[in-house]
C-alpha cells in the first residue's frame, strides 16, 4: 500500500515502519536533483514538520514528515547520489525510514487515484 500527501511524498508502510520519500510529480518539477538533506536518526518528527531538504538545479524544497514518528534510518545511497532522487524516486530515491507513533495518520494520506487526481 501506498500513500501520498498533498505536500507531494510518498509513504509505504511494512509493519510499524514506514518509508518516505518525493514523488515522481515532485521531482519532475523540481528537475535536476543536486542536493539533499536527511533528518537525523532519532529525531521524533510530527506531521507537516520539516524533515529534509531537496536541492535541484531550478528550486530547493523541503521534504515533510507525512505522520508521527521516529526516525530510524535515512538513505546514505540518495545522500551520496542524489540524482538517485530523479531516477528512481519511487524506489531507490526513498529518503528515510520512520517508526510509526501513530499508524492511524496513514488513513487520512491520499490513494493514488486521489493524489493523481490531486496533482494533475
């Protein structure tokens, strides 16, 4: 299952820990990713607050934290390549993992047939 936000994210969610990182509408606005900056593991992060920064050559962006959690693991592959960013952001693009204080946010993200719809 995947979920989006309106901010542009995308989450998956194995178990208690979920995966986050920028859509494909995202980084195709954004174009050429250049830079990235990850939270730091550990930080306990509330909905909507800022957890890291995507750099292009056009724009920078911050990245939102999608629901309540803990940071447990950030992707030092997208840190050192961050064109990982654009070529696979559904996928190896992701940018961190956080352990879910409140699995009931999930249910508020879009589906993606309401975040298409959203982002067309």
């Amino acid at each position: 299952m995947i979920k989006y936000t309106e901010d542009h994210e995308w989450i998956t969610v194995e178990g208690d820990i979920a995966t986050v990182g920028i859509t494909e509408h995202a980084q195709d606005a954004l174009g050429d990713v250049v830079f990235v900056e990850l939270p730091e593991v550990g930080a306990t992060l509330a909905p909507k607050a800022v957890a890291g920064v995507v750099e292009s050559v056009k724009a920078a962006a911050d990245v939102y934290m999608p629901v309540s959690g803990k940071i447990v693991e950030v992707n030092e592959a997208l840190r050192a390549d961050p064109s990982l960013a654009n070529s696979d952001p559904m996928g190896a693009g992701w940018f961190f993992k956080v352990a879910l204080s409140q699995p009931a946010e999930i249910d508020a993200l879009m589906d993606e047939a309401a975040y298409k719809n959203f982002s067309s």
